[in-house]
C-alpha cells in the first residue's frame, strides 16, 4: 500500500477508536489505544448502520449493514455513499434529507422494502455523532419497524372506524375529560370533607368549580348540530350551560360525580334547561367511563331529547287533573257516587299492597321466575333470575322471551312454551344463553293465563337450572 492508503486506513482506524493520532507540524503520529473500540458497540446493534462524512463517503458499516447488503466482502470505505444505490437507501425523501442535513437536528423517514413478496418497513434516521475529538460525522441508521408499523396501521383503521361511528351515530354523544374533578373532589377528600355530597350542598361554588373543570376533548355531528349556537364553547360546554340548568339538573350532577369519583363506569340521569325564552327543554343523559385507569380522562356523555315525551306526560296529566277536578265536582253533588269511587280507590290500594306483596314473596323464594304478556313480552323477573342469566332486570324488561334462547333454538322453544298445556305439573326442559353467551338447561315450568284484575293476560315459569 501506498501512504495515502495507509494514512486514509489509519484515519478509519482513529474512527472506530483503534488508533491515537498526533499532529505535529505536517507530520502525523498514531497509536494504538486501549479505549473501547466504537465499532464494538456498534456492531452489536440489530439496525442497519452507516457512517458517512460530510462529503457523504463512507467512513465505516456496522456488521448487520454488511451481512443485509452483502457487502462484507466489498471495500466501500472511501466512497460516496449515494453511488452504491442500496435499495432501502436510496428514496428520494433520504436524499433529499441528506442534501439539507444539518447537525443541529434528527431526521426520520420511514420507508418499504419488500423481500420475497414480503413487505417490511424502516426508519431511517439522520443524525450527528462525533466518533472523535473535534469531527461530526453523519450517521444513517435502519431500524425495521415492520411490527410497529402494522400495529399502528390496525390502531388507525379501528380508530377511523370507530371515529365514524362516533361522528355519524344518530344520538348526541360528547366525549369529555373529568379527569380535573376527579383530583378536585379527592383533594377535598384529603383536607378532612367525609361526606362531599353534603358539602356540595352547602358549598355551591363546588359544583360550579366542577363544571368548569370539565372539558369536552370531541362532540358527534348529531351534538354538533344541537349545540350549533354555542360551537365556540365546545371545550366548556357544561359550563356554559350551568346558568341554565334547574335546581333538579344540578343535583343531579352533584349525583353524578360522586358516582364516577367512588368507580362507577355507568351512569344515568335526567336534565332539564331553561332557554333564554323561559322554554323548557328536558333530556335522558347516559354517561359510560372509558379510561382505562379510571381516571376520568374519557368519559362518553349521551343524551336523548325526550322534551315532546315529557310534554304530552304533562299534558296528559294536567288533563287528568281537570278530570279529576271535575269529578270531585259530580262527587260532592251525589253522595252514593263518591261512595262507590272511594270503595274503588280503597280497592285500587290493597291491589297494589297485594301487588308489592306478590312480587316481595316471589324475590323471597329465592327461584328463578319469569313472566310475560300476551305478546311474549317479559314484564316481571326475579332477583334469582338475574344472577342466574347474568342479566340485569332493565336489560330484559319489555324485551321478547327468546332473548333468553341459544339463536338456534329460540323459534323452537317460543313454540313449545307457546303450545305447552296449561298445567303446573309439565315440566319443560328449555336452554337458556346468558349474557356471556354460555348455555345452561333448565326446568321449565310454565303456569299459563294467570289471572290479575284489571291485567292483561300473562303466564309464568319458574325455572331450575339443571347440574
């Protein structure tokens, strides 16, 4: 070798640490030093690693690089980098990054490399590193994130999807952060308040202080429309409507936060706003907690305007009331018939007594039971039925019988329940689902046609699961 050769094999070996060199005047000195060997530590990494000067010629290749590339048997030292045309480094978007590369900042452009019709993906990062005293050199790192690239690309199609449910869903859904009151309602919690709920009451700044702590991070188009007049609150929209709230709504949300505060995942409540114009809008609000650390920090807030629901009830009881005015004007005219009314609201009580009665002994004989109407809508389970079903009363009130049934049984046994005489001693054997989704045979006997005065037609079963 020439002395340029071995003067420029010399500067490769103060790179990766091997070597010492001393100027002195034009004369250079070098020698070997014990430090550790740079090329040590970066030959253990995975990612593929080139080390370039500013004139982009290559200074040294990690192992990985020269096993990928095939280029172990290749002297590449010296040489421009651009001109080996290596695929995953060879994208316009690298050198464009590497035409205005600068020492005060990292790049990262992530790009495809298909193997075997396999397509995997790196990112390729430029940045400084100074592997001696007084030099900068480039460095250009290839990290396969083939994994990490296809776990965000399903997060980003369940986000869209799911994001488009949100948006287009035809109810009014608010995602919001109560993160804030959380802290806040601990905090009072820690300086000695043992019963907030009543502290609140004496302390109306508290709520106040709760509702502007709340902020909405997303609204649905459907709540974008209904809040259309006061889109430049979003983030504080709950406050902006605490002004117009009635006395009722607002304790509601004393309610409501406290329930969430002490781990509830659900809620549900009624609210009721006054409008400017003194109109009165009512609204069902369901609250569903989906932060997973129970922080608050998303919460799903629904609402149903039930406003022409709630105004025919009133209606329909303001005329029941001047039915009942004019009734107890007929009353006090004719004695007999205000006799017979009230031995006929005296019979109307112990109805209901027997009612409450009725279905206190039917929890307390700790069976499963199970009525419905005419329609085979159930209208009546007991307790022993929830837990054994798995659900709730209100998730199968006014729902049909064979909501309870496997999918592919369920015409069979409406029909056999339906056609089964009407005798307490037969006995049916009929599969259940329960709410997570596992099968169980039960005992099913029916008492069809129960008679209650003043009732539609119903029948019953009682059930017993079979072991």
């Amino acid at each position: 070798m020439n002395r340029h050769t071995v003067a420029r094999k010399l500067d490769c070996l103060e790179i990766l640490g091997r070597v010492r060199k001393i100027e002195i005047g034009n004369a250079k000195k070098y020698f070997a030093t014990k430090a550790v060997q740079i090329s040590s530590i970066i030959d253990i990494s995975t990612d593929l690693i080139f080390i370039l000067n500013e004139s982009w010629e290559i200074q040294y290749v990690n192992q990985a690089a020269q096993n990928f590339f095939e280029i172990s048997h290749t002297m590449v030292g010296g040489k421009r980098f651009d001109l080996l045309n290596l695929e995953i480094f060879s994208y316009p978007e690298i050198i464009r990054e590497l035409k205005r590369f600068s020492f005060e900042r990292v790049s990262r452009v992530r790009v495809p490399h298909t193997i075997h019709d396999e397509t995997q993906w790196y990112e390729i990062s430029l940045m400084n590193i100074s592997l001696r005293p007084g030099s900068v050199s480039i460095a250009l790192i290839a990290s396969n994130i083939t994994k990490e690239y296809q776990t965000e690309q399903r997060l980003r199609e369940n986000e869209a999807m799911y994001r488009s449910l949100f948006q287009y869903a035809p109810i009014a859904i608010n995602e919001a952060d109560l993160s804030q009151v959380k802290i806040y309602l601990d905090n009072l919690e820690k300086t000695g308040v043992n019963n907030i709920r009543s502290f609140m009451d004496t302390h109306p700044e508290v709520l106040k202080d709760c509702m502007n702590l709340i902020r909405i991070n997303n609204i649905n188009q459907k709540s974008l429309t209904d809040f259309d007049n006061i889109y430049i609150s979003q983030k504080n929209v709950l406050s902006y409507l605490y002004p117009y709230y009635t006395p009722d709504t607002l304790d509601n949300f004393k309610d409501l936060f406290i329930t969430l505060k002490n781990g509830s995942e659900y809620a549900h409540f009624y609210s009721e706003i006054i409008s400017i114009t003194g109109k009165i809008w009512y609204f069902s609000n369901y609250v569903s907690v989906a932060s997973p650390d129970h922080d608050l920090s998303r919460v799903y807030i629904s609402y149903l305007d039930i406003t022409k629901q709630k105004n025919d009830h009133l209606q329909v009881l303001k005329t029941n009331k001047e039915l009942i005015d004019v009734s107890e004007e007929i009353i006090a005219r004719d004695r007999e018939i205000k006799e017979l009314i009230n031995k006929q609201q005296t019979e109307i009580h112990k109805l209901r007594t027997f009612h409450s009665l009725f279905s206190d002994i039917l929890h307390a004989t700790n069976l499963p039971i199970l009525i419905w109407d005419s329609s085979l809508t159930i209208i009546w389970i007991s307790v022993t039925l929830e837990n054994l079903c798995g659900y709730k009363e209100l998730h199968l009130l006014g729902k049909p019988i064979w909501k309870l049934f496997p999918k592919s049984l369920q015409t069979y046994q409406t029909q056999l329940i339906s056609n089964s005489p009407n005798k307490d001693e037969i006995g049916l054997v009929i599969t259940l689902t329960d709410k997570s989704g596992k099968e169980k045979m039960c005992h099913w006997k029916c008492i069809k046609k129960i008679a209650i005065p003043d009732s539609n037609e119903m029948s019953g079963a009682i059930l017993k699961e079979i072991s």
